[in-house]
C-alpha cells in the first residue's frame, strides 16, 4: 500500500492551506539544505600571486596556493566542511604515462600540506585520476589507443599513497577503471592509512558537461570529443548505475559519488533509495556555466535559481552537494539564518 493517504477529497484538503504563508510552508517542509551540505572544488595553478579566471564560468578562479588559502580560510570559518581540489599541471610536465602524479612534490601535494597547515579544520579532497597529467588527456595509460585498466590502476594506487601521505583526508577516485576502489583500499590498510576515506565516483558518465573544467586543468586541448567513453558510463543507462556503485560499496568506499548532478537526479533518487549511503551529487562544470550564462543574461535570477537547483539534489536523495557554488550559496544561506 502506499505512504501516500488523503482520507477524502477537495475540499477536505486543500493542499494551498499548508502553503498559506511562510510559517506554514517552513513548518512543512521536507528538506533543508544547509552550509554542512556543500563541498566546494578549487582549482589550483602554479606561481605565486597568479589568479586566472575561467572563460566558461563565470566568477571561478583558478588560484596560485598562496591566493587559494585565504579563500579556504573564508570557506572553512562559513562552515564549509570540505574542499575538492583540481590541479593544471604545467604543460611540460606532461607524459604519455602521467608520472607526474607521483611525484610526492607535485603541485596537487603541495596544496595539500599548505592548507592543511594553515586551514586544518576544513577536509581535504583530492581527484584520483591521470588526466591533469597526461599528454593525451586520458585518465589514465594508453596500450595500443586503449586505456588500460590494469596498469592504471597500478598507478592509482601509487598515486593515491602519494596523496594520503601528503595528508589528504578523502580519495576521490574519478577515473572509472574497474577494481580500484578495492586495490587503493587494500593498499591504505597496507601503509597505515585506516582512516583515509575513499569517495568513489562509482557512477560518472561520459558526459559533455565537463567542457570548462577541461578548460580550467589545462586538458581540453589534450583529449579528443568522445574520448572517455570506453570507461565512463553511457548516459543511457540506469540500472548500471547501481551495479557500478554497488561494486564500490563492496570493494570499500565510505561515500559514492553520482556525476554529472542535475541531468541525474534519477540517479541519485535510485541510487540513495537502493543504498542508504552516503551519496554526494557533482554539479559539474557545464551546470554551472548553464546557470551563469541565462542568469548573465538576464533570463534567469542566479540567486534563486542556484538554491532551487542545490534543494533539488536533496530532495532527490543526496546527502551532500559538490558545487562550484558553495561559497556563494553558503554566504546566502548563513545570511538568511
Ligand atoms: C577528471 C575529472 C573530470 C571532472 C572531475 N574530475 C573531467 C573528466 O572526467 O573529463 C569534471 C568536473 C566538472 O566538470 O566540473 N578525472
């Protein structure tokens, strides 16, 4: 039988009266989105007082680490729990096999220990992936024109040792090769790092959406259109969703992510209402650049439009949002509190 009842009709209910004025509507309302829901991702850059605008979105910047720490010192005294953070590695420092992501000296490390220096009460979120070290573009090693799963792995989980002794709190594997959730967790058991948490994107898909953030780490030039599609997921399925996060759950994740967000809410209702886990939505970069482009405008009012689009993804199930908008939405939400 259904949770839903209405033990008789109009005009015994009418829906409006619980809508008849804030109070009321506050007083009903099923879902709250609070500043503990955000994940903010950075970009970072090399240099020293570099700053460089994202042509494609619109009031995100790409920091040098000295400029990118008194931000993530605004966003932790707001109340942001954690940042998300995405080198652009320099050019010459990309290879055919992306060593670079190993190098313990790397920029991706040095934002680590910087702002877990200076910022220890935010967490620390870091990409497991090749493609921001690659000279194709491509998350990982090439055989023969084909990402190779098994080799990649090997790397990410070097990589991901690399990370964790810098002082990452959170593995973010988005590489979508199978088994390396079990591999980078077997090998965190291995070297002392029990409470390193994995948050797997289990469920990403080869999606246009990623357009500007290729742009902001410097590998669009490097991939081809389509070039992901051999390991990320077609965007028209569903039921693989759940056998891709399922098999992350079992391999070890302590969260799962569902990427790209608004175009999969679908996703992460099924998801959520199968695993009661926690469950993180990306707003990617092309969603972002959507609501800026209409709002810039004029067609849309950003501020709404930005707090309807967050409240969506908890409505449908998400236990936290990564959002290019964090600051900006938690800036609104603790003004209205
Ligand atoms: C790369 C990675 C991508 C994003 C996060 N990590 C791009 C891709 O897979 O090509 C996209 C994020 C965004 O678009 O905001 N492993």
């Amino acid at each position: 039988m259904s949770k839903i009842t209405t033990s008789g009709a109009y005009p015994y209910h009418r829906p409006r009266r619980n809508r008849k004025s804030d109070w009321a509507r506050r007083l009903v309302r099923e879902n709250i989105l609070s500043v503990d829901d955000l994940i903010w991702p950075v970009f970072v850059q090399e240099g020293s007082g570099q700053e460089t605008e994202i042509t494609a979105m619109p009031g995100v910047m790409r920091r040098s680490i000295d400029l990118l720490l008194p931000q993530i010192e605004k966003a932790a005294k707001m109340g942001i729990p954690a940042v998300a953070l995405f080198p652009q590695t320099p050019e010459h420092l990309k290879t055919e096999d992306g060593r670079e992501a190993l190098n313990p000296d790397n920029l991706i490390c040095r934002t680590i220990q910087a702002i877990s220096q200076a910022v220890p009460e935010i967490g620390i979120i870091c990409d497991v992936a090749l493609d921001p070290y690659t000279s194709h573009g491509q998350d990982g090693v090439m055989i023969d024109g084909y990402v190779a799963n098994d080799p990649t792995v090997d790397t990410l989980i070097a990589q991901s040792l690399v990370q964790a002794e810098a002082g990452c709190d959170i593995l973010a594997p988005s590489d979508m090769m199978d088994g390396r959730i079990g591999a980078i967790r077997e090998s965190l058991e291995e070297n002392n790092h029990i409470n390193v948490q994995i948050m797997a994107y289990a469920a990403k898909y080869a999606s246009a959406f990623y357009g500007p953030f290729r742009e902001a780490v410097g590998s669009a030039g490097n991939i081809k259109s389509g070039g992901k599609d051999s390991y990320q997921m077609d965007p028209a399925n569903g039921d693989e969703a759940l056998r891709e996060v399922l098999m992350d759950i079992e391999e070890g994740a302590d969260m799962i992510i569902v990427k790209p967000g608004m175009p999969y809410l679908d996703i992460i209702q099924r998801v959520t209402a199968e695993f009661s886990f926690p469950t993180y939505a990306y707003q990617v970069s092309g969603e972002y650049a959507m609501i800026q482009a209409a709002a810039q405008k004029g067609w849309l009012d950003l501020d709404q439009v930005m707090m309807e689009s967050l409240m969506a993804f908890k409505r449908a199930g998400a236990t936290g949002i990564m959002t290019y908008f964090a600051p900006y939405a938690a800036e609104i939400l603790t003004n209205n509190s």
